[in-house]
C-alpha cells in the first residue's frame, strides 16, 4: 500500500522486483525495480533518479497516471473483492 500511496503523490519509487511491485511499479515503461537482495542495483537507481531531477519527475507524474487509472478506490475494492470470491469456492 505504500508504494500506491507514494504513485498516487507522484513520487518516483524504487523498489525491489518481487511481490507486488512489478505490478504496481513494473506498469511503468520506466519502472525502477532491482533484483531483490542486489542493493548495488538499489543503489545506481536511486542515484540516477537523485541526480536527474527531469528523470524523477517525469516517471513520478507516469507513476501518480498508473496509481489514478490503475488502482483506483473502486478498481481496489473490485480486485480485493474478486480474490475473495476466487478464495470462498
């Protein structure tokens, strides 16, 4: 929920490639997403995005575009709701 709420602020995220983030995240043709563990990797896409400030704008206002399209209120509750369903049979 958290790296939603940062995508819904616009904030440029750097996140490992696991869990939910490559389908949160990884939606972005720009995804800044490491292979968990390699904190090399975290570190160089941190860096790009601390020292190009057109770079984290940029993929920030496509994040905030994902979050308000993608996983929306009413988007989350269908979804949460729809693995529920899947569950209960």
């Amino acid at each position: 929920m958290a790296v939603l709420e940062a995508m819904s602020h616009g904030l440029p995220v750097v996140a490992s490639d696991s869990g939910a983030h490559p389908e949160t995240v990884g939606l972005s043709s720009r995804s800044s997403l490491f292979a968990p563990g390699d904190w090399r990797q975290a570190g160089d896409l941190l860096s790009q995005l601390c020292l190009d400030e057109e770079k984290r704008v940029s993929y920030g206002a496509e994040l905030q575009t994902i979050q308000r399209s993608t996983f929306s209120i009413d988007s989350q509750v269908a979804q949460t709701d729809r693995v529920y369903q899947e569950v209960l049979r």
